[in-house]
C-alpha cells in the first residue's frame, strides 16, 4: 500500500523541492583534528543500531489509544464538541492526535538526515564531515523507524505542519554552513528531544517508549555536536553576525512553538479553524507542553553564545527564560542512561524466559524418562 493512502489530509505533492545554495567545502587537512569531536565521532560508530532487531516489533498497540493519552491532554475536552463524542469517536481523536504527532516527528526527522548531509557537504572541518556522517546514518534509521510505527501500528500519516516546513525551508535555503547545525540541531533537534521525553516519561505503551528511548539516545549525541561545532565558531564572530543568528532563532522558535497545536485534527472533527485554535490555545495542558518543550533549546542556544537582550526578551515574552540554567549536560546523560537501563530490563526479562523455557524442557524430559 502507498504511505499516500494513509494520509488523514491531501499532503499535495509527492516531492518538495529545496533549491541549495552555498558551496560544497572539501578538506585537505587530514590531520586528527578536535579530540572533542573525534571523541563523538568514534561513539557515533559504536552506538550504531538497527531498528528491526533492537525494537520489539511484536509488541501489541492500540491504534485507538496509542499512548495512554489521558482526556485532558485533548483539547477538545470540557468544551461544547467533547460531550457529543462517542467512545468511538474519543478513540479515533486519539489516533489522530498520535498520528499527527508521530508524523511530525517523521517528517523532521527526514529533515535531520537532509541537513546532516548538507553538513557533510558545507562544513570546512573534517572532524566535523566525520561526525555529520554518522549522524546522516542515525537520521535515516530514525526516519525509517517512525515511518513503520505510523504505517503498521497507527495506520495513518498527517502531512507536514507548515511551520515545520518554513523552518525547514528556511534552514536549508541558507547558504551560510553553520545554518544547518542551528536549525536543525538546536532549534528542531531540541525540541524533538523535548517531547520524545516528555512522551518516553508518561506513556505505559512499551512500543512507542521503547522507540523514543533509542531514538534519543543518538540524539543527544547529535545536540552535542552541534554545540561543540558552534560554541567553536561563534567565538570568532562579529556583533553583527551573532545578531543576524539570534535573529533566526527567535523566528525559529515562535514557529515551533505555534507548530504544536495540533489544529489540522481539530479540523478534520469538524471544527472550524478558528474555533480550533482557540481551544489549542485555552488548553492548560498544550499550554504547559509547550513551555516544557524549550527545556532542551533554551540552554542550548545560551551555551553556545547567543544571549543577546533582544533573544532573551523573545524567551521572557515566552515564559521560558528561565530554562536557559538547566543543566542540558544532565538531561543528554539521562538519556544515555535510559536506554541502557531499558535494554538491560528488556534482554534480562528475556533471559529468565530463556531459562524458564529450558528448565521447563528438562522437567518434561525428566518426566518421559521416568
């Protein structure tokens, strides 16, 4: 079946054509390079996975409840649409939902991987091309594992929110090299880290928490690399220059923080546009999702120099401000640690079945003998 018939809404053409601009940059220093980056480059080898063997495929989900979404999580409750609903009807909004959600992370992820190539391709240093190519492999593997969650386990796709794709855009057009890394692995990077958490961290579905999990333990390696690469570069540019980049990061996070409404499901319930964004907006808990949703970029976008008066007003008119001390070191370690400690419950809880399961063989065979 073509992904094309499972879309919820017409996602218009099959292609999306970005023109490039900027140059392709070879190196012909061959030398070792920053131990830092070489450091991550080497992990990024080790920690190289395949998502067919290392996610429990098998595992049961509920297309109708994907997530153990909780009803206040949805914005249409306790308003005038929610006591219409049927059971039926509130399990199919939260198919939605999870597809709309899981798509977006889809459709960013195939984003990551493009802009990790276009690293690969721009950045001077080879460190850093070293690194890129690592990350373009993770990228890919990510891209395919949600793209087999939405088809097989949801059954449906929603297209690419628009301010996704504006950021996305606008990451890419840019000919200037060290735009791929603050577009992507600060600005969506950082908040796809967020809500995969904020995901892993509430679901009782083992699937879905299993894929967050993995996926976030690479990228948090990728969000390290982008803050060596660029807390590198910038401390060699102008006022001026560091200005026009915290220009795009206030652009970029006013996108993404309008990106997470989730208005094209509302819409397709029958609820004027209007109307949906007003329940997205009213929502205490959107509201609290959005703001948690910078705890990731926040201090990123502090640690690698841009904290101009004009970007941290942008995150007080947020309510964010405050995340810019949050210790991001911590958060990536707890990542990391999370998906080990998931694997080492998973395969000893799959050992004592093994033992079980032979133990059990030689009681029956014992008995036979007898």
């Amino acid at each position: 079946m073509s992904t094309f018939d499972l879309y919820a809404m017409d996602p218009g053409k099959p292609l999306w054509p970005v023109p490039a601009t900027g140059s392709a940059r070879f190196s012909w220093e061959y030398d070792d390079g920053r131990d830092r980056l070489l450091a991550l480059y080497q992990k990024g080898k080790d920690k190289q996975w395949d998502g067919r063997r290392r996610i429990d495929w098998d595992l049961e989900v509920d297309p109708y409840d994907p997530l153990g979404t909780p009803d206040e999580a949805l914005s249409l409750h306790g308003t005038r649409h929610w006591a219409k609903l049927s059971e039926r009807d509130k399990g199919e909004l939260r198919r939605h939902y999870a597809s709309w959600q899981f798509s977006q992370f889809l459709h960013g992820e195939q984003g990551a991987m493009i802009c990790a190539a276009r690293i690969v391709e721009s950045v001077p240093d080879l460190d850093a091309k070293f690194y890129s190519a690592t990350q373009t492999m993770d990228e890919a593997r990510h891209a395919e594992i949600y793209a087999r969650f939405l088809q097989e386990k949801i059954g449906m796709l929603y297209p690419i929110n628009d301010n996704l794709q504006s950021l996305l855009g606008d990451t890419l057009r840019d000919s200037r090299w060290d735009m791929p890394y603050l577009g992507m692995q600060v600005l969506i990077e950082g908040l796809a880290l967020a809500a995969f958490g904020m995901i892993r961290d509430t679901t009782d579905k083992p699937l879905p928490q299993q894929i967050l999990a993995y996926v976030m333990q690479d990228e948090a390696r990728h969000v390290a690399f982008g803050r060596m690469a660029l807390r590198d570069y910038y401390q060699q540019l102008t006022d001026a220059e560091l200005r026009e980049r915290e220009e795009f990061v206030i652009e970029g996070c006013y996108l993404m923080r309008d990106r997470l409404r989730g208005v094209e499901v509302l819409e397709n319930f029958g609820v004027p546009r209007a109307e949906a964004e007003e329940y997205s907006e009213r929502s205490e808990f959107l509201a609290l999702f959005r703001k948690l949703l910078f705890s990731r970029i926040v201090p990123c976008v502090k640690d690698i120099g841009l904290w101009g008066k004009r970007l941290q007003q942008a995150y007080v008119d947020m309510g964010v401000f405050e995340m810019g001390d949050s210790n991001l070191d911590l958060l990536m370690a707890q990542d990391e640690e999370i998906a080990e400690q998931l694997d080492a419950e998973r395969f000893a809880a799959e050992e004592r079945e093994r033992v079980a399961e032979v133990t059990e063989a030689i009681r029956a065979g014992a008995g036979e003998d007898s």
